[in-house]
C-alpha cells in the first residue's frame, strides 16, 4: 500500500511518500524551486517521491493533507468575530485570499494532482488533522512501542500544544490548547520583537539566549503568560497583535520592556540579548512542567517530540536531562515540513488500519530520505557546469578530506541521499576543524555570509561522545543540547569572565572552541556507523589524524538560501563563498584551481532569513 503525505500552503511545503508503513522519500520543495520556506504546492518534492518509489500518482492508494483547511477558516473567522472591530484591516487583506485559494484548498489538491496524473482518482484525497499529523511523525518512525507524544507550534487548525499517547498502532490526542494561547507565537512574538524573522528566525533567538540574562523572564511570567504548575498556560493578547493585525506584539509590549521593536539592520544590544535569554528560559520552564505533567498523567517511559517548538533543541535538553522519561525521540523534520511524513502515517495506521511494526532503530533512517546522485551523474553535471575536478577512489577521497579538515580549511560534503528537515547532517554539510578558534568567526562571516554570534553544532563519533560532552545517548539530529565535559574546558581569565555579550564570542573556551558555545553547551549530532557510514568514516580518520573525533557541521548553504540539492547548487555555492574545498561524490574540487571566471558573488544573494 501506497500513501503519499502532503504539506503546503502556508510555509515549508513538503511531500512524503509511505510504502508498506516504511518511508521510502521525503523532502522539502523548497531544495528543489531554491525559495526559502517555500509554501507552494510541492510539484517537485512529489515528482521526486514518485521517482523514487517507482510508481505512478495512479498508483498510490491515498494522498494525505497535513490538516483541515476549513477547521482553520472557522478559527480565522470565529477570531475575527470575536475580536471585532479590532483587526478590520487584517481581516479585510486575508479573506480575499481565503476565498480565492485556501478555502477551496480541496479543489485546488485534486487539480494538481490531476495535473501529475490524469488517471488519479480525487476520491483518494484524505485530510489529516495538525496536530495529529505531527503527532503521527513523531510516534510512528520512534522505536518505541508506546510513548506519550507532545506536539507544541504556533497553531495548526485550533491547537497550539497537544498530548496524545501512541500504542503500537494506534495514536490518540486526549488533551490540547487551543489559540491563541501559544508557546510557539509567544517565542516568535520575541522573535519579531528582537528584528528577527518570524517561522525563520526563532533560532537566532536561542542561540542568542547564552549572550544575556533572563532578567526579564519573571516580567513575562507576570505580564504575558500566566503558567500553571501543569504547564497549561494562557497568554495576555492586551500585549500581542497576532490574533487581528498585521505584527506579532504591539505598542504595550514594546513600553513593558522599555524599548521600540528593534529594526533587523539594528545593532544587537545587551536588552536584545538579555531579552532572548529571558524567553528562552520561560520557554524551558513551560516545557519542562509540560513534560513532567505528562509523565504523571500517562505512566510513560518513552516521549516523542514534534511541531515547531520540538526544534528548540536547548529545551530538548532539559527534558532529557531533567529524566522524567527514560527515552526521547524528536522527529528531525518537527516543524510543518514533516506533516507531510505524519499525514501519511496518520492515513496508513489510523485510516486505514494498518499494523505498525516497531523499527530496531528509528525509521527515518537518519532523515536521509532525498535526492542522491550516482557518480557518473555527478561527473556529467559538474563537467557540463564548468567546474574543475579530479576523481578519487573513496578511500583516497576520505583521506584527502580528513587532511584538508585537519589542515582547517573549510569543506563542502555533498554526499549520497539528502537530508529531509532543516539540519544538514552529513549528506550536505559545510565541515571544519573545531580546535580552530577563529573557525566559528570565519565561517559565519566568510562563508554563511550570517551573524558572527551564530553557533555551530558538532559531529561526533557515537562512540566517543560521552567522554566529549555530559550526554551519552543518541542524538543523531541535532536536537539536544548538552554541555561540554569539565576536562575539555579551557580555564578562563578574570578578565575573560567579566565580558558580556558579544565580547564574549572570541574567547576560546575549550579544546573544541568552534562548537563551544560561551555557557560552554553545545548542539550535539552523533554520528553512527549503521545510519551515515560514509560520514562515520571521515570522522574516524579526522580523529586518526588529530585525536578530535569532532568536526563542525552546518548546512550547505549561505545565509537566506536553501540547503543544497544538486551537485550543480554545490558547485554554484561553492563559487559564490569562500569555500577551500568541495567534495561531491568521489569528485574533489579545490577553490584556486577553478575558472575564476565562474565566481559569483553570495554574499548579498538571499535576503535575510
């Protein structure tokens, strides 16, 4: 059985395809189109998925839709109503655009569908509720048996934050907060406040939080939200103009902080950073009473994690740390992209009564579910985009690329299937030395062409992660953050501990001072043998070289820009950056020996993410 899962029309547009309960393909449209967080309708994300699995659009049993168009119209308008006249203005530019195209979102699937293929039957279209289809990608692909599942965003039709209990099988969502009350819109109100982008910029804001204090954190527990000891909560829309205008906070927020909206062009100031640290830390504490309360009501040992809030990797943290539950599985792609993977699960087990079959390991498979390139092709595209390259066996390859890391010159990875979700992990990856202590600096300004405050996380060896950081457990995603090991610390100065703020970023703070970040935490990924074995490898022979078994991993792509899909992208960003090396396949590219004529100019390319 067949089932493709569908995500689009609001930000992320994705397509899964589902076969026999196992996920064959997954990936983000926007890879494909080269438009950050693109909401259209996912042509080429399914084309892929149908190529992959080799089928016809005729041929699969159901498509999925990751929620109920018209459960959100009823939100749209029951807010409206409730509110008037406040948000005319709002109201009047969103209904023209509800009525052309998102209320009739059912009609508009079956004729893009019908265009892919005209023998596609439209009563095959199934709806899946939000919450749900992130509840689905978050319990079906764990390898528990049984686990509570917390789903927290901005909002899906309703519900913002939602409990359900999955057991083998089945899945059942038995308590929600409803909208406005929104852990996910209070953090991107924050977000907004600090000159950020909204459903982009959330995690500048976390990784800002280290820079301050929360000084303000008792303010907005006061002010904004009123938090109860189960992690309920309701928030004081005086402060918020989401619900009816056209921001996300409004003039009486900006005076309860002391401080206008801050411009994105602005300078960050110690208020910014002391803002960011004082959300993020109610953020942890709303989670952690979350958590705890489900623990209690559901006797579960395992917990899976999914919506947009599911990506705040340092409140991951402590809810693992804090070890209410035994286990913790995040779905990679937690935020509306990986509805797309739930609403096709959701279709399989819950509608169509499909046994779930429990996977040794977690099956999205590393979220290596994308496009892949076999040799022959990518010499034939490099070739024919002008680049310049030699062709190495794959030992001689690895080898090659551990010594250039170990050199610190900074690597383009581009290999096998890519990455479904938004972090690279070693399928299309920028790689660097982390004993570097200007390579943190260097590759945000010279190659990300982003803000220098901006962390990087480290690639480590599963097996030596424990005697590097205080975790030792899996996290293959990239979505907990722990500290790193006493022993691994460098002792700081008395001058060096009375810097504040952005100061703070050029002091070497450990043995791997690139992925250091300055409260000494770190966003782990662990590296497996069993899911990314190529990538396993250059780690084992970086560490062979060096004795570090940890290499700095960021996406392959430069500020605004989506993750690479191609090997021609890879070559194109490789051209527009500072880039030293570029390793697609068993192809190695070196920087001077390429036309100079091919360069290009990335540093202003994409607007600010």
């Amino acid at each position: 059985m067949r089932i493709l899962g569908i995500s689009a029309f609001y930000h992320d547009s994705a397509a899964a395809l589902v076969e026999d309960g196992r996920i064959v393909a997954a990936a983000q449209e926007e890879r494909f189109t080269r438009k950050k967080h693109d909401p259209s309708f996912p042509r080429h994300a399914i084309g892929y998925c149908l190529e992959a699995a080799g089928a016809k659009l005729s041929e699969v049993d159901h498509v999925a839709f990751y929620d109920k168009p018209f459960l959100k119209f009823e939100r749209l308008l029951e807010t409206y109503i409730a509110l008037a006249p406040r948000g005319f203005r709002s109201f009047r530019m969103a209904l023209p655009l509800w009525l052309k195209e998102k209320l009739f979102q059912k009609s508009l699937l079956r004729k893009q569908l019908k265009a892919f293929d005209e023998a596609f039957s439209a009563d095959r279209l199934l709806f899946t509720e939000h919450h749900l289809s992130h509840a689905a990608s978050a319990f079906f692909p764990s390898p528990f048996d049984r686990a509570a599942v917390l789903t927290m965003d901005g909002v899906g039709e309703w519900a913002t934050t939602s409990a359900a209990i999955g057991d083998g099988s089945k899945l059942e969502i038995f308590q929600e907060i409803h909208f406005p009350h929104s852990l996910g819109l209070l953090y991107s109100a924050a977000t907004y406040y600090t000159g950020f982008k909204v459903n982009s910029g959330e995690y500048k804001v976390m990784g800002l939080a280290p820079y301050g204090r929360p000084k303000y954190a008792q303010l907005i527990l006061d002010n904004l939200v009123d938090l109860k000891p189960d992690g309920s909560f309701r928030l004081d829309l005086s402060y918020f103009d989401y619900c009816t205008g056209l921001t996300m906070t409004n003039e009486r927020f900006a005076r309860l902080f002391g401080a206008p909206v801050r411009g994105p062009d602005q300078l960050l100031t110690p208020f910014h950073m002391d803002v960011a640290a004082s959300i993020q830390a109610v953020l942890d504490e709303a989670v952690l009473r979350l958590t705890r309360s489900l623990a209690e009501q559901t006797g579960a040992r395992n917990l899976c994690l999914a919506g947009g809030v599911a990506l705040n990797c340092v409140a991951n943290g402590k809810v693992l740390r804090d070890g209410k539950f035994d286990r913790i599985w995040i779905q990679p792609a937690a935020g509306d992209a990986g509805g797309a993977v739930g609403a096709a699960l959701a279709a399989y087990h819950q509608f169509k009564a499909q046994p779930r079959v429990a996977a040794p390991a977690d099956a999205m498979r590393g979220a290596f579910l994308g496009p892949e390139f076999a040799q022959d092709e990518i010499e034939r595209r490099l070739a024919a985009a002008g680049a310049r390259f030699s062709v190495l066996d794959e030992a001689e390859m690895v080898a090659a690329a551990a010594r250039a890391l170990a050199d610190q010159l900074a690597v383009g990875w581009f290999q096998g299937r890519m990455e479904f979700g938004p972090r690279s992990l070693g399928a299309r990856s920028i790689l660097g030395d982390p004993r570097s202590p200007t390579m943190q600096k260097n590759l945000n300004l010279k190659v990300k062409y982003r803000e220098s405050f901006r962390p990087f996380a480290p690639a480590v060896l599963r097996e030596d992660v424990a005697d590097w950081f205080e975790l030792d457990s899996d996290s293959p995603y990239m979505l907990i953050v722990a500290d790193l090991r006493t022993d691994k610390r460098r002792a700081m100065s008395a001058d060096e501990e009375a810097l504040f703020g952005i100061d703070k970023l050029n002091v070497a703070r450990s043995e791997i001072p690139a992925v250091t970040h300055v409260d000494y935490s770190a966003r782990i990924q662990t590296v497996s043998a069993d899911t990314n074995p190529l990538f396993h490898r250059l780690l084992t022979q970086f560490k062979a070289l060096t004795g570090c078994p940890v290499l700095v991993n960021t996406s392959f792509n430069v500020r605004g820009e989506p993750i690479v899909c191609t090997p021609e992208d890879a070559f194109r960003c490789f051209m527009g950056n500072e880039l030293d090396l570029l390793v697609v396949g068993n192809c190695m590219l070196r920087k001077p020996e390429q036309d100079p004529a091919l360069k290009q100019d990335y540093s202003s390319a994409f607007e600010l993410d």
